[in-house]
C-alpha cells in the first residue's frame, strides 16, 4: 500500500515537474510595444533578382524516421527522387529532430522539424546540423514561444521558420506582434494557411518572409505533391546561396495548381511545362511596379493589417504610387493555370535609426517566478511523503 502510494507520489510529482518547468521556471520577458514599420525608404526584397535564377523549393517533407514512431512514410531518398522529378530544384527533407540526406551534394541543405508539443508550436531549421531537443510539452505561452525561439538562435542563429501557425492555433495572430528571432513563417503548407498571423507580424513591423510547404508525409502519394513551393532567386541551388536569398527575402510563395488523383507521372509533365513567375519588382522613387511572366486574372495589392490596396485585372503588371500612409505592401496574383503568387511585402525603413530590440527577459518577474516554482514544489513533497506514511 505504501509502495503504491509512493508511486503515485512519484508520478504526480513528474506532471507537477513539466508544470513547474515550463510555467514557473521559463524566463519571462518583457515585450515591446508593437510599431509598424517607418521610415523615408523602402526595402526592396527584389532589387537585386535576376528573372532567370528563380529555382523551385520545398523545404518541408518527412519520411518514415525514428523507427517508425514518427508520421512519415518512403525513404530520405524516395523523396528527394520525386522532388527532382517534379522539377524542383530545392527538396528538403526535415524530419522530426533528425537531419538526414546526401551530405557530400553540392545542393545539400540540412533541415529538421522542431517540437513535439501538444498544441504543434513547430520550427523548420534549415542549414544547420546542430539540433536542439528541448520543447515544452504543454500548451505554451508568448515566454515559452519566445524562449524556444532564443534557444534555437542560441543553438545556432540558422534559417528559422515557424510552421504552420494556424494548426491548432500553435501561433495565434496576437503572438506575431511580439515574438522575434524567426526569419520566415510557413504561410502557405499544405491546404491550410497562415495570412492573419503573417499580416500580424508585418504590421507590428517584424520582417518576416513568406515561405511555401507540402510538409509531405508520403512522397508516393502524388496528391501530397506539389501543393505550394517556394521561388528562391539564386544562381545556384546551394546550401550559401539559397540562404542568403532566402535571407533578402528573394523569394516568393506560390500555391500551385491542384488536380486530385493525378499519377506522379501526370504530374510530373504537367508541372514540367512551367508557371508563371515574377519578372520584376522595382520602386523608383515613391512608385512599385511589378510585372509578371504572364497575364494574371487579378493582381492584388495589400497593406497595414493585410488590407486591400488595390486590384488589378486581367494584366501582367501593377503599378502603385506609395503614400506616406503605407508600411507595408505586399502582392498576390491570381493566373488562370489556378496558380497563385504571394510575394514578399516592399517595407518602410530608416537608416538611420536603431534596430528593433529583441524581447527582453524581465529577471525580476523571471526570479520571483521561479521562487513560485520552487515552493510549489516543495509543498508538494512535504504533503506528498506525510501522505506516503501515514498509517
Ligand atoms: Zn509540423
């Protein structure tokens, strides 16, 4: 009797532990009040894109890892096959805490999924080896986010993508006003989509990048294929250049075309014969002019809070002159093959002024905290051992 009560004791003890870890004993910051981005100029992600580099990227894909334990099917190899069959040039795979591939290519780009939580408050990593195994298990708050974020970067300070914010709502639209230390937010994965959180984040004036997914868990069945893709403009598809692009923000989103039940064959030959893409975007002095490939039923242009702009039809091009209101703009076009192109936003900037400071942890709150924690704790296995021996 007494043995039972003490594993019970013991038991409860380890759920109060990841309770206390994670709700006490996480440090505490201090964030700052969002500001939307300002400034005389404007950033251009594109000034520097050649039309002909664009190379085609999916940087989330599992395959069968882990024994078996993890969602995933097919090999490392298997994926990567089909991948550049399809025509990718760029084809991850990013299992869960685990990099794996040709590590000899040229083109290889390690990647890893991060998180093993409940409400799937997932990173994707890229360009690192360095992999980082603590999470925080139960549903997370804005410290808890933050905090992983400054354990990833202290890991190594490598491409940092939060993916899929709206699953389970793991990144609430509120959260992007205040989290920092991400480059990019996987927007588009899959079928589901993240354009609240990412307008959230811009119009706290936090640079983010767009990036597009499959997050693959079978590369046999063709209707996980091919879903959305990223457009990364570099030269080469190597681990140096694509990063840095990715970096600039050179790159572009796009949901591809969709037909179900397509054999990987069919799909193959149809995405051989190409999509539309960007040609240009350049601001001359208060004016953005993009131009695409191909004519595209619409051309939206967004701002502050993901706002309509304006809309353009039946065109190849937008024009826009910049009022001293916009923060931010960013472009979709529809083209009539179904595809859609989401571009990264053009954004006010001063070079003079300082950069943004980094959520700060607040050592006070974070010590008194703690102090919680560990009283807590303490009552816990005074009252815990009275109760294992008593008669
Ligand atoms: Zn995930």
């Amino acid at each position: 009797m007494k043995l039972l009560r003490l594993l019970l004791i013991l038991a409860g003890g380890l759920i109060l532990f990841l309770i206390v870890n994670q709700y006490f004993f996480c440090p505490r910051y201090s964030f700052s009040t969002p500001q939307p981005f300002s400034g005389p100029l404007f950033y251009n992600p594109y000034e520097t894109s050649d039309s002909s580099s664009w190379k085609q990227c999916n940087f989330h894909a599992h395959v069968r890892a882990w024994g078996g334990l993890t969602n995933g099917k097919g090999t490392d190899k298997d994926c990567r096959q089909v991948y550049a069959g399809l025509g990718y040039d760029v084809y991850c795979v990013s299992n869960y805490h685990q990099v794996s591939g040709p590590r000899e290519a040229a083109d290889f780009i390690p990647a890893y999924e991060h998180g093993y939580n409940l409400r799937k408050n997932h990173h994707g990593i890229l360009g690192t080896e360095k992999i980082h195994f603590g999470d925080y298990l139960l549903p997370q708050t804005l410290s808890n986010k933050q905090h992983m974020l400054d354990c990833l970067n202290e890991v190594d300070s490598s491409f940092i993508i939060l993916n899929h914010p709206v699953l389970r709502n793991g990144f609430a639209p509120e959260d992007f006003k205040y989290l920092k230390g991400y480059d990019g937010i996987e927007v588009l994965r899959a079928t589901t989509h993240s354009f609240p959180q990412w307008d959230s984040a811009l119009s706290a004036g936090k640079t983010a990048f767009l990036i597009g997914n499959d997050d693959s868990h079978n590369p046999s069945n063709a209707n996980e294929l091919g879903r959305n893709c990223t457009w990364v403009n570099a030269a080469a598809a190597t681990r140096v250049e694509v990063l840095a692009a990715l970096r600039k923000g050179n790159s572009y989103g796009m949901i591809l075309p969709f037909i179900e039940n397509e054999t990987i064959t069919q799909k193959t030959e149809r995405f051989r014969k190409g999509f539309p893409q960007l040609n240009s975007l350049q601001i001359t002095k208060d004016t953005l002019r993009i131009r695409f490939s191909e004519r595209a039923d619409a051309i939206r242009l967004l701002g502050q809070q993901g706002r309509e702009l304006v809309k353009f039809t039946s065109t190849p091009s937008a024009e826009f002159l910049l009022h001293s209101s916009d923060t931010y703009v960013r472009a979709e076009a529809d083209f009539p093959d179904g595809s859609k192109i989401f571009l990264n936003p053009v954004y006010r900037f001063d070079p003079a002024a300082a950069e943004l400071v980094s959520p700060r942890v607040n050592s006070t709150a974070t010590g008194l905290m703690r102090l919680a924690g560990v009283s807590v704790f303490i009552l816990y296995l005074f009252f815990g051992f009275r109760f294992v021996r008593r008669k």
